[in-house]
C-alpha cells in the first residue's frame, strides 16, 4: 500500500482520537444544555472518520463495503445532532415534542436499512470501485436515495447555523466569541464537503474524488476544543434578551424617534389590554392616550424617573422610566419605556410608616408616663415640691459639690406653727390649703437652683447651694413675714397661720450633709421654744449645745 494513504488514514486515526477524547471531556458537562448532544456528535464524527481510515487501509472491495457502511452511520447521525444541539443551546428545543425529533431521523433510518441490504444498496450507491489500485478510498456512483440524505444533511446543517447566527445579534459580545468558534468548526467542513459533492460539475480541473471533510474536522475539533474548554462554551448558556424581555413582570416598550411604538412585551400587552398588533408601529401619545400622566412625562427630553398614581378599580401606584436609547454614534434613536407596578410596595412603605408613627407615639407615651412616675417618686402629691426622699439623694450631691468647689450651702428648716389645733379647728382640707399655699409661696421666692422639699406633715426644707448663713436668714426672714401677713380664704374665712425657721450653714455648722439637717432642725427648736413665728440661725457647735441668733419682728 502506497505511503500517502497510510499517512491519510493515520489523519483520519488522529480525528477520531481527538473526538473521543472531546467526548470524554464533555461528559463532565451534562447539565449544561446541549452539551450531551454535541458529545453525541463527535461520538458520530469518530464513527465517521475511523470509517472512512479502515476503507482507504482495507485492502479487499468486500471489507472496504463492510466499512462504507459503518462510516455513513456517522455522517447521517453528523448533521442531525448538530441541530439539535442548535436547538437546545439557544433553547428553542422545548418546542419539539419528542415525535417531532423522531422525524428527523426518519431519513437517516432508511438511509441505513437501505446501505446494509444487499438489495437495495443501488438506491444510495450506484456502483463503488477502488480509486486506485495500491489503495486508497472508493469512487462512488450517487444514487436516487443520496441526495435525499444530502438534502437533509444540507438543511439540517443550515438551520442550525442560522439558528446559532440569529442568536449572535442577541448575545452579548462574550457569547458571540464562543458562537463564532463553534460556526467555523462546522462551516469549514461542510465547504469542502460541498466541494466533494458538486466539485467534478463546478470546477472539474481541480476536482479529486476524495472526501476531505473529516480530515477537515482536525480543524474542526481543535476549534470546538478551544471553544468548550478555552471559552467556557457550556459553563455560561446565555438567555436571550427577547426572552427576558418576556418574562420580566415589568411593562416594557420600545419606541423609534418617530415616536412608534418598536416592540412591546407580554406584561406591556397585559397593562394596556391589548394585542401586539393593535400597538406595533402605532404612535405612542395616542396609545398613552389612556394614561395622560406617562403621556405628559414622555415629553421630557431627558431620562424620566417617576411615581404617578393611576385610578381604576383599585388605586395603583406606577414607578415610571423613560430613558433614551443612542446609536454607535451618539444619536438617539428612539426610548425604552418601562414602567413597573409598585403598589404593594407603596402600602408596605405606608404601613411601616404608620407602624412606625405608632411606636413613635407609643414610646413618646411610655418616656411621658415614665416621667410621671419619676416625679410621682420624688414629689410631694399635695404640695407638688420634692419629697423626703429626693431630699436625702439631692442632699449629699449639693454638700459633696460644695466641698469640692469650696463653696458654702444653707440650708433652711421651717415648720407652720400650732398646726395641729388649725386642722383640729378647720379640719384636714383646710390644713392642706395652708400646706399648698406655703409651697406655692415657696416656690415662687427661691432661685431655680435652690431645692425645695416638704419634710414631712408641716415641715418644710430649702437647701440653698452657694449661699452663705446670713443671706439664706434674710431669705427666711423675708418668707416668714410674706406668709404670716397672708390672707388664705377658706369657705368664706379669711384665715392666717405662722411658721417658726432654722438656718444652718455647711461648713460652718456641719461636715457632712444629715449634721447639716441635725443643727438647723436645732435651730428650728430653739425658734419654737422662744415664742414661734420667728427665724433662729445657728451660731455654733459644741458638744450639743446650739447657740443661735433669732431673727423676728
């Protein structure tokens, strides 16, 4: 046997070697769509050309026969899987019912029954016979049957690439890299096959009888290779834009810079109650005709974000975009419209708000009734002044600051006299007016800073921060005549009461805030034991002896 045809089956060889290591490979793709049948594809491309080597190798007419047929398994299968993968990696498969499949491989089938029985055999190949006598491949004679197949092959193989051509204008520009590898890997084949078919009637000077398609799929396996291994071919399937379009809830349409409405998707029909043909071409302020506040928003020039509400059935609130679509080279050619349906989301808004509001109010009532207790635990319910309570908590912070800052604090104890026989004599309501008028009183002649607090029944505490004995006696002094010159009326009673004071002074008289209470309660005594209705202030310390110095009319 000639060299050259060793040498053009070992090609051959190596074809089928590297399809099948392809489809080794493939088989760890098989979620991806499409990726089994393309797998399937090069299993029939190794059929294929293994064939066509075993014929140029056999050396007899009779095994060179038994190989034909096995080669014409692959190069019938070739073409049919080529399109269903088409049909599955750009997902128009779902269309195909499985009868429908069925029909492309009808010809294929009879293609077969016809090659394998002897009697038929002349239907597809008129005659066979060596191309040369030290070996080679054959030269055959087409019969009726083959150019049916042809045809088929022909079309399946077209549809599919124009199929994979239409998406290219879909995808994206990464897609269209992966697309591109895959049409030249089969374009390139098919043309020299198409070359063998009709090359002895369209350039018989050039012509060879020899097929060089599947040495054509060394190329071709080698860009397939790249595409699914390099570009990732069945890692990412792309979705088509017209198919997201779709199926996006929102309402989408496309308008030229005629104002026509281009395309308009399902949800945009649905909204307008409408059939694509009624609203394709028309113009689109006569179709808003409805919807006078997008027609009146369509007019701005620029990109338009807005909320509007729409009246019907029900209120619904529509978040509209109008942005304008640019050619290549900067000019407008039209806009995109999409407008998308955020009621739900707006009641959601409204109700958090309102929720919101609530708590607000809600906390604003708990802070304010917290308040209340706060005051309820540190006033006086009668009188409204601070209770005893606050008085031992504020008086060990004002004597601790005066330490500190080397500043002097008075404090003032007062009781109203004879109050017992008064409730005795006008009864408890009475009394209490008295008590309420005293804290009035009080309150209205002391600084913000000075802390006043009922004792206890009718006594009374003023602590006075920063200033010194003899101001805080004039302060009492001026208290006492102010009270005992008041009139209080009572149930038509014009009434009167008296209170006796004692002063004491930190640091002078005490070192600590409860001595401080201790030497002015002493004086309040001494005021009491000398006549009552006067102010006494305390001179001094030793041992228990309280020496004071009376203040009174």
């Amino acid at each position: 046997m000639d060299l050259q045809w060793i040498a053009f089956a070992g090609v051959l060889i190596l074809n089928t070697l590297a399809a099948l290591s392809i489809t080794a490979r493939m088989a760890r793709r098989r979620r991806a769509p499409g990726s089994r049948t393309i797998a399937w594809m090069f299993v029939a491309l190794a059929v294929w050309t293994f064939g066509y080597a075993m014929i140029t190798l056999s050396p007899s007419l009779e095994a060179k026969h038994f190989w034909l047929k096995i080669e014409n398994v692959g190069i019938v299968s070739v073409p049919v899987l080529w399109f269903i993968f088409a049909m599955k990696y750009t997902k128009l498969d779902k269309r195909m019912t499985p009868p429908a499949r069925f029909v492309f491989w009808v010809v294929p089938f009879v293609t077969l029954v016809l090659l394998f029985s002897e009697r038929w055999f002349d239907l597809y190949y008129t005659f066979t016979k060596l191309y040369a006598e030290n070996g080679g491949p054959l030269t055959i004679g087409r019969g009726p049957w083959y150019w049916v197949q042809l045809v088929q092959n022909y079309l399946l193989i077209a549809v599919g690439t124009i199929l994979l051509l239409w998406h290219i204008f879909l995808f994206r520009d990464v897609y269209r890299k992966r697309i591109f590898t895959v049409l030249g890997a089969i374009v390139i084949p098919w043309i020299l096959n198409t070359f063998y078919q009709l090359g002895s009637n369209v350039l018989p000077s050039f012509y060879i009888p020899i097929d060089l398609t599947p040495i054509a799929f060394t190329l071709s396996a080698g860009l397939i290779s790249f595409s699914i291994f390099g570009q990732q071919l069945f890692d990412i399937i792309p979705v088509a834009r017209h198919t997201v379009m779709e199926n996006i809830p929102e309402m989408v349409l496309v308008i030229d810079a005629q104002n026509r409405i281009l395309d308009a998707n399902r949800a945009a029909l649905a909204w307008m109650g409408k059939s694509a043909e009624e609203i394709i071409g028309q113009d689109v302020l006569q179709v808003f005709s409805a919807w006078p506040k997008i027609a009146a928003y369509y007019e701005a020039e620029n990109t338009t974000r807005e909320e509007f509400q729409i009246l019907g059935d029900s209120q619904r609130t529509i978040e509209l975009v109008i942005a304008p679509l640019y050619s290549h080279f900067g000019d407008q050619d039209g806009r995109v419209v999409v407008a998308h349906d955020v009621t739900k989301r707006k009641q959601m808004e409204t109700a958090l708000k309102a929720a919101n509001e609530s708590l607000k109010a809600q906390l604003s009532k708990i802070e304010s009734l917290q308040a209340q207790l706060r005051e309820q635990v540190i006033r006086d319910p009668l009188t409204g002044l601070f209770n005893r309570r606050y008085l031992a908590e504020a008086l060990d912070v004002e004597v601790a600051r005066a330490e500190r800052d080397k500043t002097p604090i008075s404090a003032i104890i007062m009781d109203v006299d004879y109050f017992k026989d008064f409730n005795d004599t006008y009864g408890h309501k009475c009394g209490d007016q008295v008590l309420q008028y005293l804290g009035e009183l009080l309150l209205e002649n002391t600084r913000r800073g000075d802390i006043v607090c009922r004792y206890g029944g009718e006594e009374f505490v003023i602590l006075m921060p920063k200033v010194d004995l003899e101001v805080a006696a004039r302060r009492a002094e001026s208290w006492r005549q102010a009270f005992e010159t008041a009139v209080i009326d009572y149930e038509k009673q014009q009434l009167s009461a008296t209170f006796s004071v004692g002063v004491a002074n930190f640091p002078l008289h005490a070192k600590n805030g409860e001595d401080l209470l201790k030497a002015a309660d002493q004086a309040l005594y001494r005021s009491k034991a000398n006549g009552r209705n006067r102010v006494t202030v305390c001179q001094g310390a030793e041992s228990t002896l309280i020496k004071t110095k009376e203040y009174n009319d």
